[in-house]
C-alpha cells in the first residue's frame, strides 16, 4: 500500500515538473517569436522612412507621410506592450 502511494506520488511529481517545463519552455518561445515580429515591423518601418526621405520633395507630403510612420511607431509599441503584459 505504502509503496504504490510513494509510487504515485513520485509519478505526480514528475508529471507536474515537465509538464511546467513544457510550458515555461512554450511561453518563452511564443515570446522571442512575438518580438521577432517585432523587430521585423520596426526595421520595415525604418527602411520605409528611409527610402521615402530620399524622395522627398513636397512638404505636405512629408507631414502625411510623418503621420502614417507615426501610426505604424505607435503600433509597434502597443505591440511590445502586449508581449510584456
């Protein structure tokens, strides 16, 4: 009687210690992929502002364009927010 006891517990414990693993190990990867979706829309953001600088020729044009990189900015750090969270 005692044994099985002993022996159940220890299965228990061993389920409960990889089955915490598996989804610390889960979490951590679902997070170093949101902030690699991340880096990706920040470094769009940047190669956008870049190559829209270089063409830049109208004033209003650049304050629409500042509005829309603005947007996508903010964006981004409601993102990052969230992974925090």
């Amino acid at each position: 009687m005692i044994t099985s006891l002993q022996c159940f517990t220890c299965l228990q414990a061993l389920g409960i210690l990889c089955g915490y693993m598996s989804l610390v190990t889960t979490m951590i990867a679902v997070a170093f992929t949101q902030f690699d979706k991340l880096k990706a829309a920040m470094l769009d953001i940047r190669q956008q502002h870049i190559t829209i600088q270089q063409a830049q020729e109208n004033e209003q044009v650049h304050t629409i364009v500042s509005c829309d990189l603005q947007d996508k900015l903010n964006a981004c750090i409601r993102h990052h927010q969230e992974i925090m969270e």
